[in-house]
C-alpha cells in the first residue's frame, strides 16, 4: 500500500488509490480512517474503477492541527485529491460527516464531480436529552469509548477482521490531535449541508443501513435527504448498520456501481 499526499492550507491529505479507471473517491466518517473501505475498494477495482480512499484532515495518516474541520473545508479537501491524481473528473462518496462534506465538494467544484453519494447521512441535527448529551461529550473525548461506541454501529454483522481494526483505529485516536479532529468534524457548522443541496445538479444516490441505530427511523432520514436534491435516489441496504461499506460490501458495491453507470462510469 502506498500513501499519497496532497499539501492543503493548513495541513497534508493523505489517500491511497487502486486499480484503473473512472475514478471513486471515498471519503469517512468522524473517528475512522481510509481503511473503513478497506471492503469495498477490491470490489470497485475489480469492477473496472480507480478508487482513492482518503483519511479526512486530522484522521489517519493526515496531518493533526487544523483550524476547520468544517464538511466545506473537507469536501474542498476531497476536491484537492480529484485535482492531485488529475484522472477526474469523479464520484464522490462520503460516509456519516463525510456525507456533508460531498455536497459542498459538488457544488463548489462541479466540473471535477459526476456525482455524490451519501452513506448514514444526518440530515436533521440529534436532539440529545441530558444523559446522552453527557454521555457524548465523553465519547469524543475518550479513544477507549469512542471504540466502544463505534461496535455499536454494527448491530447485525460485524466484518471478520471488525476487532484489529478497531484496535489500530483507537491506536491511532490516542496520537495528540486525534480527539480534536473527531470532535471537529461533527461541530455545528454554517451553512448546514441541507442548505446547499438543491444547489447540487449532478446526480445523488442516498445508501442507508436499515438497521443504522444512529437514527429512529433511518428509511425516513433517506427519504428526507433525498427530497433535499433536484435528482436523487435513496436505497436501503437490509440487515446492515451505519456502515454498510462496511458490513454489507457486496450488497453495498452492487448498488454502487448501478449509480456510477448512471454517472457515466
């Protein structure tokens, strides 16, 4: 595996890409890292796509000590990307926080964008009562929950290799900075993405896990992000969590690469 990296103001991206063909880039959600897709790219690849897998600013193996995390600045960091392998233009395809930050890459960029897809978008901001207002606040402060609540978000199935890489990512959450940057990534931010999507022309594909438990009723939260884009679709992917790229690949590539054939690719 090789790991690229593009200079930003403030800081390096770093990604890696596989395989040849129209280009995917895969962007993840607070507290992950690019290997969250670490499923879903072989298949992509085989199936005729290059695919850019990306570690959001102050995750992974990007740098730390950002001003922003704001989904803007990320999808302007996805962009960046786009622009550094010059084989756009692209789908972009953020997962959970990530799902903001593509509708601000498509609209500021639209030539370097054939469409987006939302995986676990929040559409509406959680209303939390006291307890859980606490209990959040140590999550994303602590590595050790985080990782617990991560194993949550896989209520039905779990991938074979789920423990090593929860592991490695809450190694990788107790460097200096890395906290900072989950936190920072799920702050409010203005404008919200859902203000910025009927702004978005190219075509929307919304992927949600049926079973995600970070929503009441995710088949709704779909339903409402689709209603926010002029050309949408929203699936449903069964017996799956918050990441179904995750738990689901196949199921999850499969309705993909039916949405890349509408983009073009």
């Amino acid at each position: 595996m090789t790991t690229s990296q593009v200079r930003r103001d403030g800081g390096r991206i770093a990604y890696e890409v596989h395989g040849e063909g129209p280009l995917v880039v895969l962007s993840h959600g607070m507290g992950e890292n690019r290997g969250s897709f670490r499923h879903l790219v072989p298949l992509l690849v085989a199936a005729g796509h290059r695919v850019a897998s990306v570690d959001v600013r102050g995750h992974g193996e990007s740098s730390v000590g950002w001003p922003t995390y704001a989904p803007a600045e990320v999808g302007a960091d996805l962009l960046a990307v786009v622009r550094d392998i010059d084989a756009g233009p692209a789908v972009l395809v953020g997962s959970s926080s990530s799902a903001a930050a593509v509708v601000f890459a498509a609209t500021g960029a639209p030539d370097l964008v054939t469409g987006i897809v939302q995986i676990g978008a929040f559409v509406g901001r959680p209303k939390l009562n006291p307890l859980l207002r606490m209990t959040s606040v140590a999550v994303l402060r602590s590595p050790r929950l985080f990782g617990m609540f991560h194993k949550t978000l896989f209520p039905v199935h779990r991938p074979a290799d789920d423990a090593s890489y929860r592991r490695a990512m809450v190694a990788t959450l107790r460097e200096p900075g890395r906290m900072a940057a989950v936190r920072g990534v799920v702050a409010p931010a203005e404008p919200h993405w859902t203000a910025r999507a009927a702004q978005v022309r190219q075509p929307v594909l919304v992927l949600m896990g049926a079973k995600d438990p970070d929503f009441p009723n995710p088949g709704a939260e779909a339903r409402a992000a689709r209603r926010l884009f002029r050309t949408a679709e929203a699936r449903m992917i069964e017996e799956s969590g918050h990441y179904p790229h995750a738990d689901r690949p196949q199921r999850t590539a499969d309705e993909l690469l039916g949405f890349l054939t509408v983009c073009g690719g």
